[in-house]
C-alpha cells in the first residue's frame, strides 16, 4: 500500500499508487461517504477516472448494491491460454491472425448466424421480463465476438519458453443494456427517496432485500456468465486457428480465466458484504489471475497473495495515463509506430484515431507491478508478438 486518506471520508481510502488524479480521488471520496460503505476503499495501481466510481476501484458495501460501481461491461476479463508451442515465426503469426480475424467479428460486427444455444448461459434463474430476455436473441449472435475499445487477442511468448494466447473481452451489447436498465431504475428510486447520494454522484444504489436489487443481480451475474462464454468460443476457434496452421504441434495446456467488472457475496473482516469490482481482479490466496500490459508492453500470469486491506483484490491491468481523446491529441503517431515496430511486434497501430489503445495511453506496467508485490506474485511474463485490437 502506498498512502491512505482520512481527511474528509466517512472511512479511509487505501491507494496502492503515487499518480492518481484528482478526479479519481474525487470519485473514491464519494465512494468513501456512502452510507452503507463498509471498513474502506480500495484504488488498484491502475486506478484512473471512471464513471461515478474509478477505474481500478473495491468497493464494499452492506446491504445494497450499486450497479455504476460494477460498469456498464458486466463481466468483462480475460482469458489466457498455455499452448505447448515453444515457437512461431512471422509467417506463421501472419497466417494465424489474418484467419482469427475471419473467424471473430470485431468492433461492432457480430455474426451473421445465430451461434449454437448450447453455448450460451442457461436462462434459468432470470427475471421472465427483464432485459436478458430481450436480449437474448441478438446475443446469441454476438456471442463469439470481441468488441471494440482496449478489447484485444494477442500472442505471446512466455518467460517460461511457451506460446501463450490471451483475450479481453466483455458482455457486449447485453451488457450495456442490463447496467443501463439498472442504474436507471436505481436513480429513479435514490431521487424518490430523497436519498443522500444524489444523482450527480453517478452511485445510484438498490437495497438488496427489493425486487429490483435481486433483479439486477441475477442479470448481472448472467452477463458475467455470458462474458465468460463469449472469451471461451472465442478461444475455441482462435484454438482451431492454430491447430489448422501448425498442426498437432499445438496443444492447449491451460486455461486461465477471469473478470473484472462484477459484484458478489464475499466475507471480509468477519462480515459478510457485496464487493463490487470496477476493473479491479480478485487475489485470494493461491488463485491464478492475469494481468496484461499495453500492446508494447508485458503481460502477466500471478497468483493472489490474499491481501485483506485490497479486499483480496489487484489491478487488472496497467491502466490508463491518458483518455482517449487525450492520446490522439498528444500521442506521436509515428514514435508509437516506430516502437512497436522496433520490438518486432505485430500491432493495430496504423491511424491517428488508433492512438487511444497506444502504449504511450497507458501507465507504465512495471511501476503497476512494483506497486501491488504485497497483492500478487508474478508466475510468467509475457511479451507481445502480435495484436488484434476491436
């Protein structure tokens, strides 16, 4: 841990990096005042600005859940693969992006097919009219696909001599329309009830004992179990990819699997809260998580060392130094191209508007790294030999 704050919080927020902007700690202070926080707030060494909470931020509570504090991609994470590959050459990679790129719609596309059911989530404990319901036609067709923003699939070579594949993807559309739906309702109840957090805090909270909370959390959990199915199908055909250009040569090995924007039931000093995660990753003892670096920059594969004063929590990634337009202002074009090609890595750098998802958008993944020894251990690192961003 680097520094706490006391001074105008209900309890304390505990920083795990020196470069946190103002806005953020603005955003942990109104976290910090909620009526129902529970022993403190945590920001990871990614922590930067979010809506209503930071990115990077633990936020325990008792007895309500608020959905800005999960985001509006429920369930987005990574997943990561160890092949038994112990080398690929250029022409080799070429071969396999230009044939994942056919397989996995990015950005906004989506298949044209319907995917089989058998892939997606059981519907089974949500509402009969909410909004998975709705959605669950158009899902179907876009489970399998990678999304747009800082969503990637990248190739990797190991500090351990192996191939790895990774995948950062979320819910999608579905996603989106559950947190939402949510937030509204939760905003339109908080202002009936003259509550304290007010609508400009963008915290808007539904007790856990209504309709609506129990709602939003079956459906949430729903788009965390779709996120999970998306990564998956998409690693299966990334898996066949593979298999088609190198042939028995590749093996999986393991797989590795984690999210990063949701909210559950956990213990924590005794007592039982809902931890809402908002880019941050869980670290309990012993468990393998992942977190990755910019398209220039490592990645790693860690084993949480149980921390409770992060609420068993890490960052999720490096985090971002600059917003989107931000980059695209100030970036360098040509010196991001020229790094990245100088590393020999094959990047989605191509255009001024490319320059959001730049190495230079995001902190300095080894300073992350320094600042969480106390949450993590690094198991493997992994460098980038190339990138499909959404």
């Amino acid at each position: 841990m680097i520094q706490v704050i006391t001074e105008g919080c209900k309890v304390p927020i505990k920083i795990w990096l020196n470069d946190v902007e103002p806005t953020a700690i603005q955003q942990a202070r109104n976290l910090a005042n909620l009526p129902f926080v529970f022993k403190h707030v945590a920001l990871m060494p990614d922590c930067h600005q979010g809506y209503g909470m930071p990115i990077g931020g633990v936020l325990a509570t008792q007895g309500v859940i608020v959905p800005n504090a999960v985001g509006v991609d429920i369930g987005c994470g990574m997943c990561a693969i160890k092949t038994s590959l112990t080398g690929i050459n250029i022409d080799e990679i070429k071969q396999v992006m230009s044939r994942i790129r056919e397989l996995v719609p990015l950005g906004f596309d989506h298949h044209d097919k319907a995917q089989d059911e058998n892939l997606m989530p059981s519907l089974e404990h949500v509402p009969e009219n909410g909004v998975v319901k709705r959605q669950y036609t158009a899902a179907k067709k876009q489970i399998g696909t990678l999304g747009g923003g800082n969503h990637f699939i990248e190739i990797q070579k190991g500090s351990d001599g192996h191939i790895w594949v990774m995948v950062h993807s979320g819910s999608r559309n579905i996603g989106l329309k559950v947190a939402d739906h949510y937030n509204r309702i939760a905003t339109q109840l908080n202002e009936r009830w003259h509550s304290s957090v007010t609508k400009n805090m963008d915290l808007a909270f539904l007790p856990i004992e209504t309709h609506e909370a129990k709602d939003y959390f079956a459906e949430m959990q729903y788009c965390v179990d779709f996120a999970f199915a998306n990564r998956k199908l998409m690693m299966e055909n990334i898996k066949s990819v593979f298999v088609k250009a190198m042939g028995e040569e590749f093996t999986k090995i393991d797989f590795i699997n984690i999210a990063h924007n949701y909210a559950r039931w956990e213990s924590h000093f005794w007592t039982n809260v809902i931890v809402h995660r908002k880019g941050a990753t869980s670290a309990r003892e012993g468990e393998i998580g992942i977190i990755p670096g910019s398209q220039g920059t490592k990645s790693y594969i860690v084993r949480g060392k149980g921390n409770a004063e992060s609420f068993q929590s890490c960052s999720h990634g490096a985090g971002r130094s600059l917003g989107r337009k931000q980059a695209q202002r100030e970036l360098n074009l040509e010196v991001e191209i020229c790094n990245l090609n100088e590393q020999g890595i094959l990047h989605s750098i191509r255009f001024l508007k490319d320059l959001d998802e730049a190495p230079g958008a995001y902190k300095d993944i080894q300073v992350v790294m320094e600042n969480q020894r106390d949450l993590v251990d690094i198991l493997v690192e992994l460098s980038p030999l190339a990138v499909i961003k959404g």
